[in-house]
C-alpha cells in the first residue's frame, strides 16, 4: 500500500513525510560510516579469488573504477564482473568486515606472499603503471560516451515523433488520410519495438524538447504503451492504445489558445468549451478513419472510474482497458507538465497524489501496475541518498524498478563528465527522501539541472544497465 500524510485534503510534501510506500515493497536503507581503511589490517588477495560478502579496497583514484566509494563489501555477481573487469590483479581484503556464507571462508582464500613483512601487507597499494590509469580513463570516457549515444539516439526519436504529430496536425483537415499515416507510422514503430522480448529502461530526457501542445501527446503515448505492455496488452489493443493516446488531444487544434490548457480561474464558460475538445477530437479521428477503438479512447480519455468524469460520466467497465490507461496517463503527465511550468509538481508527488486523492478515478489494476512500473522514485525525481548525497534519477527499469539510476552531485567531478550511478551495483546506498528542486543547495541545483518538463523515452535495459555504472 500506499502512505501518504494527507492535511486538509493535500499531500503534505515536507521533507519528513514526502517518502511515500508504494504498494510494492521498498525500503530506505541508511548509509553506515566506515572505519578508515589504512587503520585496518588488510591482507592481499588475488582477483580469482573475491568471493561474495568480502570487504574490499580498490586502491584505485575516483576516475578509474565505477563505484561510488573505493571499498565496500561485494554483495552481487554483477559488482564481481565490473570488480574483475578493471584489468587489477589484486586486491586488499580485509576479513574482520566480511560477512562471507558458510563455507566461502576458507575457499581459495586470501595468501599473503611467502617471506613477506605482513605490516607491509597493510599499506595502501596505491601505484598504477602510467598505461594502467590511462587505460581506466579510456573506459570511463567510453562510458561517458556510449551513455550520451543513447542519450541522443531517445531524444532524436521523441522530437521525430513530435515533428510528425504537427504534420499530422497540419494534415489533418485536408489530408486526413495522410495524418493517419503520419501517425500510425510513429505508434506501429514503438508498439514493434516495445513488444520486442527483454527488458525496457524508462529514460529521462534533456530539458526544452518541444513545446507544452506537442510533448505531451508524445510523452502520453510513451508512458501508456509502456504500460500497456507491463499489462500484457496485445499488438491489436497495443495499437489502439497508442493511437489513441497520439491524437487525445488533436481535438484542442480547433480551439480557441486561451482554454487549451485548463485554469483554476477559468469560467464556467470556458471551462464548457475547454471540454469540447472531446467532442471536436472524435470528429476528427473518425474523419480521419482511426479504428474504433482508437476512436473510443480518444471519447474516453478525461472519463473516470467512479463517474466524475467528461463529457459523458461514464463508470467502471464502461470504460475500455485502453481508456483507463490513457485517462490515468494523461492525469500524470499534466501534474508533471501542467500548462503553468509554476504548477508543476515532481514525479514523485505526482504519484503520491494520483494515490492518495485521486485514487478512485482510475483503475487499480492500471494504477497498482503504473506505480510498479515507475518505482517509487519516477525519472526525473530529485533525492537524497543514504549517504545524504542529493541526485537526480534519470532511468527505471520497467520490470526492476526499486534501483534506479541516478546522477549524483559529486563537486570533484565536473558535471560534463558525471556518469550515471546504477543502484543495482550498491545495494548498500538506497534512496532516503525525495526532495523538491527548489530545495537544492544551488551548486547541487547547477549541477543535476532538474528538468522544468518532464520528457521519457523507452530504451533496452540490459544495454542501458551494461553501460551505466556509477560515478
């Protein structure tokens, strides 16, 4: 379940309470402080010989390996393969903060060399040949560089979508046959590549990737065919959906500017006529001759579970399954992108709020299964770590949502060259707290650069994940 301090009917986003519990579980694990390493006694082992729950030191300067901190306690096969991956012989081990498993122990355990001083085996190992660290570096700026590839690759396909959505949006009232296509050919291409088997990492975009009228269909269809799919949705509904989702809200083109986007202040009038976009957006996708399910997502995507939607109030199963994820959709991203970049709202609350007020308007099967899939900490949340470091997260993945990757606001390192930290590889350090931008120490602002619109992509997981390790 869901906890969330509710205060005269709003969540109460201050620091102590804005950790919200989701219906999955997660838990905050708190940093613990480490004994400095050269007053421990360390003995040497051999790379081959590193065993799960054994107390490392790297030895190694911040450039050259991808984990937050030099030593650790190794507690998966995957910090294993990146530990070995470093090209090092050996390592400092120290036994008295290990927690090896039963029978590990004594496995090919640690040796320290035949006649050697054992105080000598104490002292930091801190020599690496001039080929060795230019070599590390070389890694760490080809990490950088297959992270800010893919980058580029999402981003040119979200602003490819956009452009052919204003085609369409051009097209559609002399060409409707013509923005159809435009469309179908955006949403047939994710649909093919979200129904690929593997995992789907949820990417967060740079700021200024198009304007409030044409992100938002694109990040509404995105989001929903990602979570279409976490449904299990198949190619026919999958199309629909996304088609539908595309165009919600290409009925707005035949509207006055001023009541596109709805307004605490606006009139009853005004309000009457923001809700013709409905009505206009159904007139235009049977001109354009969607399918009719496409159509009936479009009819239904401001209906609401509990009957308050509109225009027709429509209840429950009255609603088709492509409908109550558009509806749920379209709620969440304009709480994140609302029509004033000053009402906007974090990620994070967006959920918290959609949740805990919200709730009876949506499906919960739908609901349930979108808060799994962005993780209690959605792309684009600003937290804090258990180590009180503040980051930015910038990528979920859809299936493995608990651990998400982040940027983390490390002053030595300048920000150009910051890789993306995957949590995966440190279960040690969780996330303790979301935070609100504003309340960033303003380097820690310049430096992580919070996202005013919030823009996703989808991308591989396994790739993202092999090339995404810490900073």
């Amino acid at each position: 379940m869901i906890f969330s301090k509710v205060q005269d009917g709003n969540v109460d986003r201050s620091d102590q309470h804005s950790s919200v519990k989701y219906c999955l579980a997660h838990e905050t694990q708190g940093g613990q402080t480490e004994s400095r390493m050269d007053e421990a006694q360390f003995e040497f082992i051999e790379i081959h010989q590193l065993r799960l729950g054994m107390f490392i030191e790297l030895g190694l300067g911040w450039m050259s390996h991808p984990f937050p901190t030099g030593s650790f306690k190794i507690s998966s096969e995957k910090q294993l393969a990146v530990i070995r991956s470093l090209g090092l012989k050996r390592v400092r081990y120290l036994p008295g903060k290990s927690d090896l498993l039963s029978g590990f122990e004594n496995v090919d355990g640690p040796q320290v060399a035949a006649g050697a001083d054992p105080g000598e085996q104490t002292k930091p190992d801190l020599s690496l040949e001039p080929t060795d660290e230019l070599r590390l570096r070389k890694q760490r700026s080809d990490l950088l560089s297959a992270q800010q590839r893919q980058l580029i690759v999402c981003e040119r396909r979200f602003v490819d979508a956009i452009q052919h959505y204003k085609l369409a949006v051009e097209q559609v009232s002399a060409l409707p046959g013509a923005a159809k296509q435009q469309c179908f050919g955006v949403v047939s291409g994710f649909v093919g590549d979200m129904l690929e088997e593997g995992e789907l990492a949820i990417r967060l975009l740079s700021e200024g990737m198009g304007d409030k009228a044409s992100m938002h269909p694109v990040n509404v269809t995105i989001l929903s065919l990602l979570l279409g799919r976490s449904l299990g949705l198949p190619q026919p509904d999958m199309l629909d959906l996304g088609m539908g989702a595309f165009l919600h809200d290409i009925g707005k083109t035949r509207l006055p500017d001023r009541v596109r986007w709805p307004e605490e202040n606006f009139s009853t009038a005004e309000y009457k006529l923001y809700q013709e976009h409905v009505a206009q957006g159904v007139t235009l996708g049977q001109h354009m001759d969607l399918s009719a399910g496409a159509v009936q997502a479009i009819a239904q995507h401001h209906e609401a579970m509990d009957g308050s939607g509109f225009p027709g109030r429509l209840k429950g199963d009255s609603l088709s399954t492509p409908s109550k994820i558009l509806s749920l959709i379209n709620q969440y991203d304009n709480l994140c992108n609302p029509g004033r970049p000053s009402a906007a709202i974090t990620p994070h609350e967006a959920l918290a709020l959609i949740f805990a007020q919200l709730k009876n308007r949506f499906d919960s099967v739908a609901l349930n299964a979108f808060i799994r899939m962005m993780g209690v900490y959605p792309p684009g949340s600003v937290v804090q770590l258990a180590d009180e470091r503040f980051a930015l997260v910038v990528s979920v993945n859809s299936t493995r949502p608990l651990k998400p990757r982040v940027i983390v606001y490390e002053p030595r390192i300048p920000k150009h060259e910051a890789l993306i930290l995957d949590l995966e590889l440190v279960p040690d350090i969780g996330i303790r707290r979301s935070l609100k931008p504003t309340s960033l120490p303003r380097d820690a602002m310049d430096y992580l650069s919070p996202r005013q619109r919030i823009c996703y992509f989808f991308e591989n997981a396994i790739n993202s994940s092999s090339d995404e390790v810490g900073a």
